[in-house]
C-alpha cells in the first residue's frame, strides 16, 4: 500500500487523508502526530480525549524528546530511547535525528548500533523489516509482498557475518540495515516507506548465540555453499518482481562473499557494497582531502593499505583508477600501492586464494628490488620502511597495529604524513588520534573511522575527521533514485569522493581535520546526489537530466519530516 494519501483541497492546499481514525490512527506511526494534532483535526478523526488538552507544535515535542533522551547517560539506553520513539512517532523520530545528526549519528550507527546488534536479542522491541531464512526456500517472493508496504525503493541487505569488525551476530545484525535506512531518511530524504531493512538470516557460527535461550534468530550453523548461492539467488529475483525499481544495496557479508555477489549481481539489478564501494570512496576523499592540505600532488602520494578485507581492497581499487585519473602511468601504479593482509604484503610469490587480492599483489621481482624478497621481513614496518608511504590506511581491524615504530619510521621520510586508522568499532582502531599526533610532533594529518573527541597538542586543538560511510551511502542512493540508474558503477563512487573533498573547507583544513562537519551531512548528501546524478547521465547508466535541473531535482525528491494538515471533508 501506499502509506501517504495526499490531495488538494478546493484552495489548492496539500492535505493528507490518512486511512484510520481514533485509537488506530494515534499509534500508527507514519500517520500520527500525537500531541500535535490540532484541535479541528482531534474532532474530525475521533481523538477528542485521547490526548492531553495542549497543541504542541513539533518543534516543541522534539524538544521533549531531545530532553528524555539525553537524559540517559548510557549509549546503549539512548539507542533503545530513540528505537522506541522511532517505532511510535517517525516523523517526530526523523525531525529529532536530523536536528541533532551530528549528536545522535554515533547512537543509530557506529560505535553504539555494533554493541546493539550484540545485544539484539535482549534488548528486542518490535519487529521492523524482513528476516529471510533457509526455511523460505521457493516462498521469498511470497515473503517480500508481506513488506509493509510495496512502493519499496531502496532496500539494505546483510547476512550479518561480518557487522563492523565484531564478526558474525547472527539474527541481530538487523540493526546494520535498520540504523542505514534511518540515515538514508536523515541525510538524503528517503521517505521511510520507500525504504526495507532486511536480513538474510541463514544461521550462525557464534556458538555464543546458538546457546543463549533467548536468541531470535536460526537456531542452526551458518548455511554455505550452493545451498546459501540458491537462496541469494532466489532474494535476488524475488526483490526484481517484487520491487523493480528498488535499488539494493549489499551490507556486512564476509569479505569471499561480498566481492562475490557484487561482481555477480552488479549488473543484474541496480546494487553496490557500501563496506567496498561506499568505503572506497569516503577513504579517498580524506586522501585528496590530505593532498590539499600538504600541497604534494595526488601523482606523487605513495600508499600503504593494512588489510585486505573488503574494505581494504575497495580503497586499493578506487585509489588506482584515482591514481590513473590523474595521470599516473599503468607501469608505475604496482610500485605506488602496496597491499598487505594478515601475513603481510601481498607478493605474487605467495598462495592468494582470495582472487580479489591477486590485482594487488606486486611482482616478486619488485618485492625483492625493494628489500622485501622471500625470507625477509614483509610486515608493516618493513613495508614502511621499503616504500616510504606518504598515505597509511588501516583497515585491519587490530587495535595497536599501528605502533609507535611504525608512525615515527613514516615521518621521518615526509613532512606532514596522510594516517588514517579507518577500523571501526573504537576498540578496533589501528591508533589512537593523540598517540600518532604526538609520535609525529602533530605534523600528521590524521582521520579515523569512528568518532574521537579534539586532540590537544603544541597548544592546538585539532579535530580528527571521522571518515564516516554516512558522508558517501546516502547521497550514492539518492542519486541513483532520481537518476534512475541502471547500474551503480565506479564512476559513480569516484564522483562522490571529489564532490565529498571539494566540500572540505579551508576552516577545516587549519583546524586539522580531512572531512566536513558531519552536522551538515544534508547539505553534503544532496551535493553529492547531484554529482551522482551527472556521473550517471554522463555514463550512460543514468537519465539525461540537463545540469541546470539535476538540482532541483535532488532538493525535490528530498522528503521532509514535517507533519502534514489533515482534513477529512471532501476536498
């Protein structure tokens, strides 16, 4: 069903026709506006004496709200605060969200949403979006019209194997997708009912949740194989049928798989891994972000990536085809990059199994041009002290692997080294922003994938950059909707991260930091939906909307958590 019933009254006024009265229309919470509902409109839909005597306006109840909320000094609690309100009022939730975004961001999503997802079983209020399991082999078609509604366009996915850097939480990864679509609403305007949080619930091999008694999910080891390839399959054309405008976007798989259905269903239907793509592209837009700011051209930046999970290899490939953008020559890409996973570089000389990671392997015959040949030392420190990187991402999920070693060795070959220890949650980061400040006399420009308070040093106060997916996903997907995007290609991501570095200030620069404020994550989601909007068109993938459109475009399909007037006479 559609969920907003709108029409013009006889003075050309927009007036919403909601599709219940009394008690049912006060707890539903697309429709409700709770104390807001006026006097005239407490009579025409039969709530006089349901609410208190007073007409708040939303501003006012946001307020209230604000004020409860913080009042809990445990994140945990203030997750399930803004959870619960969410489920019985979402326009007063979203208007709450996008008023206090850069406040709220770390409680709907990383840090706190990780320890939620561990948590999920126990802190389980009400059911929102879908659970897909093996038991609804040849029905998930049937499943997905029993979505709340089927004007679905933009729908978040995951199999929860991989949640943050916290491994595989079964049933309760649900909160990944949930707390994404709450921020494609906040930041990009994506009418909630427009959006499905779904997991592909296909067990576990946490042994920890399998023996909790109160656990919600599939009571039963992790499906694998061609068992779990049919059932994604199945998800698959089942979402084409039943939503075949939606856009898909794949979240938290483990590393084999989410390469794998990227590559296979990339062209299938419209659809993109955030943890590879979205990633890729907030990564490199700190790094052009970091070439302004040292004046040392892109083409000369020597690059050292720490893991290669998804997330490390997302950033290699969007750093390369950046690289050759901007005019280095293929021969010299494989000695600019150096990739290294849990065994250290990757060398052609070594057994790859994962395929991803052979595009980044270097030829056995640099590595030992380099010092770095077999049977000598290929970690981290010994990759530093090879290539001399002028850019260190850690993407490894190993708090400490950045030691202090390592970060002195780096800047003794440049002036103001690029170092982003980008692992999240906070426990998982590489380095904390004050120890590399301090290990490199505050020369580094640093910026990190969760947020950490301003760093004191020399007198200065400089605030560390959160490299937040949130600053790339949702303007990608708006602009993908209005573009009406066919395919979401790198052309796409490598928009983003210029249009995220050209909205990095020169305030921001001087005070340290590689990323805008995340308060005007709006403003940034609807520049970058444009810029999407253009790569698309210019790519072929896209509508031909003209440049002097696209904008208003973007501002247009923007929804707006505003209570609308209700009138139930005829129009």
């Amino acid at each position: 069903m559609e969920p907003f019933h709108l029409k013009r009254d006889k003075h050309g006024r927009i007036r919403l026709e909601p599709p219940s009265r009394g008690i049912k229309l006060l707890r539903d919470p697309l429709y409700t506006k709770g104390t807001a509902f006026s006097a005239e409109e407490r009579v025409a839909f039969g709530l006089e004496g349901l609410l208190p005597h007073a007409v708040n306006s939303l501003e006012q109840q946001r307020q209230r709200v604000y004020d409860n909320i913080t009042r809990k000094s445990d994140p945990l609690e203030r997750y399930i605060g803004l959870e619960a309100l969410q489920d019985r009022n979402e326009h007063l939730f979203y208007a709450l969200l996008t008023h206090h975004i850069e406040e709220f961001l770390p409680i709907v999503y990383t840090p706190t949403v990780g320890y939620a997802c561990q948590q999920y079983s126990r802190i389980f209020r009400r059911a929102r979006g879908l659970w897909i399991t093996p038991e609804h082999r040849g029905r998930i078609e049937h499943v997905l019209w029993d979505a709340p509604f089927d004007c679905v366009r933009l729908i978040v996915v995951t199999d929860n194997e991989r949640i943050l850097g916290l491994g595989d939480q079964g049933a309760g990864g649900m909160g990944i997708p949930i707390g994404k679509l709450a921020l494609y609403t906040a930041a990009a305007g994506i009418p909630p009912w427009e959006t499905l949080p779904i997991s592909l619930d296909v067990g576990t091999d946490n042994e920890e949740l399998l023996e909790d008694e109160l656990y919600l999910g599939w009571r039963f080891p992790r499906l694998r194989g061609q068992q779990y390839d049919d059932l994604v399959d199945e998800f698959v054309t089942a979402v084409k049928r039943c939503f075949p405008r939606a856009l898909l976007q794949w979240e938290d798989f483990k590393k084999g798989n989410a390469f794998r259905l990227l590559d296979r269903y990339r062209r299938t239907l419209p659809s993109f891994n955030d943890d590879i793509q979205g990633t890729a592209a907030v990564a490199v837009a700190g790094m052009l972000s970091g070439v302004r700011a040292t004046g040392v051209p892109l083409s000369e930046q020597r690059v050292v990536v720490l893991g290669a999970g998804a997330a490390g290899v997302g950033i290699a490939r969007l750093i390369r085809e950046t690289l050759k953008r901007d005019g280095v020559p293929e021969d010299a890409l494989v000695g600019r990059m150096a990739s290294l996973d849990s065994q250290g570089l990757l060398v052609d000389d070594r057994e790859l199994d994962e395929p991803y990671k052979r595009d980044f392997a270097w030829p056995a015959a640099l590595a030992e041009a380099r010092g770095l040949g077999p049977g000598r030392p290929r970690d981290l420190a010994a990759v530093v002290r090879a290539l001399r990187p002028t850019v260190l991402f850690g993407m490894s999920g190993l708090p400490g692997a950045f030691t202090e070693e390592i970060v002195r060795e780096m800047a003794s070959h440049v002036e103001r080294p690029l170092i982003l220890p980008m692992s999240n949650p906070t426990s998982k980061c590489e380095a904390t922003p004050q120890q590399i400040l301090d290990w490199t006399d505050g020369r580094a420009l640093v910026a990190t994938g969760s947020p950490f308070e301003p760093v004191q040093h020399g007198g200065r106060t400089i605030r560390v950059g959160q490299g937040n997916n949130a600053f790339v996903f949702p303007g990608i997907g708006l602009g993908v909707l209005v573009a009406e995007a066919g395919e979401v290609g790198d052309a796409l991501f490598a928009a983003a991260a210029d249009c995220l570095a050209a909205q990095v200030s020169e305030d921001d620069l001087r005070e340290g930091s590689l990323y805008p404020s995340i308060g005007d994550l709006r403003r940034i989601t609807a520049g970058i939906a444009a810029a999407v909007v253009r790569a698309a068109r210019d790519s072929n993938v896209g509508r031909a909307i003209p440049d002097d459109r696209i904008e208003d475009q973007v501002r247009a399909a923007m929804w707006e958590p505003v209570y609308a007037p209700m009138d139930a006479s005829p129009g």
